[in-house]
C-alpha cells in the first residue's frame, strides 16, 4: 500500500443508500510534513468498512469548516447520501465535530462503539503510517482516550438484581442475528469482520440483569452507547462504560474470597475470548428471552 495514497472506497455490491452510520476520526498523525510539523487526516468507514475514506490536512487548517467540507466530499465523492449518525471516539474533538457534522444535518454520537475504526486505524498504523517517509517512531497520540474515575449510576438505569453468566458462542451469534429480524434494545458486533476463530461452544461471559420494569430499562440503557463492563475487584465493583468518556459503577458485590474468585474468573473468560462480553437485560434471570442484549468488546486504545 502506497502510504502517500488516501483512501476512496466503495464496494461495488454494498448498498450505498442503506449506509446510514458512519465512524470517524479526525486527528493527528505520527507523521511530519515538508514543514516538521504533524499531519492530520480524517478517516472515515461504516461498521462494515464497506466504505472507506481518508484525507490527510496540514496542521494550518484544523478546524469545524475544514471537516464539514471534507465530509460532505465523503458523499459526494462516493456517491453516498450524507449519514444520520457518525460515531467518533475523541472527546477532546467534540466540539468540532459536532459543529461539522450539524451543519451537514448529522448526529454526532460521541462512542467508543467505533469497532471498525479503531481496527483499521491499527492496520494503518503498520501498512501506511509507520510506513511513511515522515513517520516519527514512538511518538504518543495527540489526544488520548479519557478513563475517568467511575461515577454512580444514574437511578433510573438500576436493576432489581444481576448476576455474571455465561453463553456459548452459538447462542451469543444467535441473539445479535435476533436483534436484526425483531425490535429489539441492544447492539452487536460484526464477529465475522472481527474475524473471531471460536468454538460454537466457547462459553461467552456477560451480565444479566433483571428488572421489573426490564422494557423502560432497556430503552434508557439503549441511549448509551455502552461499550465494555469490567470488574474493579478491589472495591468490588461492576464498571459500565459507556459513550467516550463515561463510566458508571453498575453494581457491587459483597467482598469474599469466593465473590472474588467468581469475579476473576469471569475477567478470565472474557480474556480468554479476546475480550469479547455482553449485557442482557431480562423481566426474569430464570426466563430464556431478553429484553435488550448488548455485544460488547474489551478494545485496547488506538495507537495513534
């Protein structure tokens, strides 16, 4: 791949009008131009890198305009309708891109849910960035992804109770296929663009909530973008991030050496399965149906 190149790609046999998402990101590169100063570039793809575009800028010319024309190039250039929604997992270029982006009348979700992007921006890194005649080695991102302390849990989000469960793969492929065919609270995951090699019987660690008012539940928590749980198994705690710079302590557990255990072992599993996890939130934890189910993965950050 030339690493001079920019990137402006549409498969032939996708749908170009059912291309509704789009992931973004607008940032630095560890690249120097003519000038020794930091190139930037705007790089953008849908959920199924079906669409792909990059552009790269001068440092000169970083600001909400730049990025609304380069956008709207996107389309154009493409043949593409403008998206409603772009996901984009820097808080620290909110403002510009939420300014561009409702100049264009588009959502801006701030979202870590950016699975794709983030994957290719770590293919970037090894075929294009480092391969760039002004790439400058073991030089740390500009903007950094926040991991703020963890705050409560807003009231309206608990649940009666919870417990750590576990799926085989075959189920978990079969409730993210669900959430296609019915209208259903959740999100997936693209496990075969993620290229996940597992056994259909790999057992899937996740959380189960249940809640009398599972419904209402399931559409609050639709409206976070929930990316990850983990567990903080020195306080005990259950952490919920969400958006691009949120965590929430879901939930906590009464400290003991085999809570504990239970609690390793679940950051095992999910270790074990490349990080992949969910949450289900159902009417009853003995019920078989969900009310919302999320496919979530543990991602580490960008390198650039």
């Amino acid at each position: 791949m030339d690493p001079l190149a920019e990137v402006c790609y549409l498969d032939p046999e996708a749908d170009a009008e059912g291309i509704r998402e789009w992931e973004l990101d607008f940032c630095s590169r560890p690249i120097l131009d003519a000038r020794g100063k930091k190139v930037w570039e705007l790089v953008v793809c849908d959920a199924t890198l079906s669409l792909q575009f990059t552009r790269f800028f001068p440092n000169t010319s970083i600001n909400s305009v730049t990025l609304r024309d380069a956008l709207a190039s996107v389309a154009t250039s493409l043949g593409v309708p403008l998206p409603d929604r772009a996901r984009f997992f820097r808080s620290q270029m909110q403002t510009i891109i939420s300014r561009a982006c409702n100049e264009l009348g588009v959502k801006a979700v701030p979202s870590r849910r950016c699975v794709s992007l983030l994957l290719w921006l770590e293919e970037r890194y090894e075929t294009v960035y480092s391969r760039h005649p002004g790439f400058q080695s073991g030089t740390k991102p500009l903007l950094t992804l926040d991991n703020p302390f963890p705050t409560s849990l807003p009231e309206n989000l608990f649940g009666d109770k919870w417990a750590f469960v576990q799926l085989p793969f075959s189920a978990v492929r079969e409730e993210v296929e669900s959430l296609e065919r019915r209208y259903a609270f959740g999100a997936g995951l693209d496990l075969d663009l993620l290229g996940f090699e597992l056994d259909e019987n790999t057992l899937i660690p996740g959380v189960a909530v249940e809640s009398s008012r599972a419904k209402p539940l399931a559409a609050w928590m639709n409206g976070l973008e929930i990316c990850s749980m983990e567990v903080d198994t020195g306080r005990a705690n259950l952490i919920l991030s969400a958006g691009v710079s949120t965590r929430y302590v879901y939930a906590g557990y009464q400290k003991s050496a085999a809570t504990t255990q239970e609690a390793e072992a679940w950051e095992a599993a999910k270790k074990a399965c490349g990080g992949l996890h969910f949450l289900a939130i159902q009417e009853n934890l003995n019920s078989d149906g969900c009310v919302g189910f999320w496919l979530l993965l543990d991602l580490p950050p960008p390198p650039v």
